[in-house]
C-alpha cells in the first residue's frame, strides 16, 4: 500500500509552464531517486505529491485513488525538507510527536511511536533536547523521525543530507537506506548527488526542464542512457 501514480502532471506559475505533461509509476516500497538540474521542477512534484501546491492538470493518485482534491494533513505521505524545519522551543520529542497530537492520537500512541521511531534513529537519549542543542546531522535524523511517527504510505525526501558535510552524507544515506528496508515504505528523494542517485535507488527519474527525460533502474541508466544529457547526471566519466 503506497503506490504512486502521476498522470499528464502539470504546473504552471503564472504563464510559465514549470512542469509539462509528467507520467510515472512508483511501486508499492520501491525507493525511487529523481535527479535533474537545479529549477528542473523536483522539489514542485514533490510538492504537488505531498499537496502542498495545487497541480494545474493531471491526476496524482495513492494505491489508484485520485488525491488531488485531499488536504496534505490527509494524505497519508510525509516530507523531509534540507532545511530541517524544527520548532526551536520544542523538545526533540515534542518535534517528533507534534503531527500525531494535532491529529488528536492518545498520548500513550505518541509516547509509544515517538520512542520507537527514535530507537530507529539512535536519538533515544536525545529525546528531552531541543535543536539548538543537537548537531545538523541529528537535527536531519529528528526530522526523519518526525516523518516515520506519521507512518505515512509515502516519505518524500527533498535533497536531505545537502547541508551535511561528506562523512555524515555517508552515514546518514546508509541509515535512510536501512530505514527503507526496515519500513518497506514507498520512498521518493530528491538528489543532485550520483552516488545517492545509484546506491540508494531501485528507480532513478531523470528530469529536465520538467519533463522526465528518461525513468530506469540505476545500472541499467548508467550502462546505457538515452542522451548525452542523462549521462551527464548518471554515468561513467567521458
Ligand atoms: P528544483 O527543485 O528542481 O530545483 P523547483 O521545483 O524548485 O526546481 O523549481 C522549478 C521551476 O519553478 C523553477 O524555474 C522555479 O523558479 C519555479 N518556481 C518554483 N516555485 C515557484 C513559485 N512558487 N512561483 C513561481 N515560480 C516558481
Ligand atoms: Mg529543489
């Protein structure tokens, strides 16, 4: 349950056409990666997906059942930002909680599901801190906790690790990786980066210009892409 489909999607802003005509299946667990030049319009179909912008035509629909008219809150699916968006005056627990005690969930479901989520992410003795306290690499991992309490059919991740330096990149993309496994949850994320691009995904969307210049699994991309242009984003050095 978290199969996504997006039929015909556009977005206009105004007269400009940002996103033209975009088709894609994502399967029910399936990790998939999109990759494209900056102003491509990734983090506008994620945006469009969670329903944080309005679709101009099209159709996005969850496990076959058009969403497009649904509230964000009702949707079922959860948005990591790079910036992490914390609440600075709330404790790591009250950030992690705070969407399940607005849906009115009991406190001892919160309790339960905060704590869970938090083991998952080696943040249990961080539970009682607030951000300014914590380092960026934990910040990150509050935010994708305050994503998995939600249990959503579909986590979106729009370029996460960015404002991370190198080392942490690495340890957090093998800690989303095995997050994936854990959840078995359907997961979109956004990345600029080649080596997230190919060892995180079963599917990599290649986008320009907001139009999906070609959709496969990462080797097969790699081996044999369809223009210069996608193997500028995936492939080997020329
Ligand atoms: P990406 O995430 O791939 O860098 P975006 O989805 O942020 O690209 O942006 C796609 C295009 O849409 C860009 O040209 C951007 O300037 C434009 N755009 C995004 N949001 C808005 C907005 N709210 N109003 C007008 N133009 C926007
Ligand atoms: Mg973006």
């Amino acid at each position: 349950m978290g199969a996504l489909t997006l039929t015909q999607v556009t977005k206009a802003f105004g007269t400009t056409q940002v996103i033209k005509g975009v088709d894609l299946q994502v399967e029910d667990g399936e990790f998939c990666v999109f990759v494209g030049p900056s102003g491509c319009g990734k983090s506008t179909l994620l945006r469009m997906i969670a329903g944080l912008e309005d679709v101009s035509s099209g159709d996005v629909a969850i496990d076959g059942v058009r969403i497009n008219d649904l509230a964000p809150a009702k949707r079922e699916i959860a948005m990591v930002f790079q910036s992490y968006a914390l609440y600075p005056h709330l404790t790591v627990r009250d950030n992690m909680g705070l969407a399940l005690k607005q849906a009115g969930t009991p406190r001892a479901q919160i309790l339960q599901a905060t704590e869970k989520a938090a083991e998952m992410l080696a943040l249990a003795h961080l539970l009682e801190r607030r951000p300014a306290e914590l380092s960026g690499g934990q910040r990150q991992r509050v935010a994708i906790g305050r994503a998995i309490v939600r249990r959503p059919k579909l986590f979106l991740f729009d370029e996460p690790l960015s404002n991370l330096d190198a080392a942490l990149r690495v340890k957090t993309r093998i800690e989303i990786a095995t997050l994936h496994r854990e959840l078995g949850a359907t997961m979109i994320y956004v990345t600029h980066d080649q080596v997230e691009a190919m060892t995180l995904a079963d599917k990599i969307v290649v986008l320009r210009g907001g139009v999906v210049e070609q959709v496969g699994r990462p080797m097969d991309i790699y081996n044999d892409p369809d223009n210069t242009f996608v193997a500028g984003f995936i492939g080997s050095p020329q």
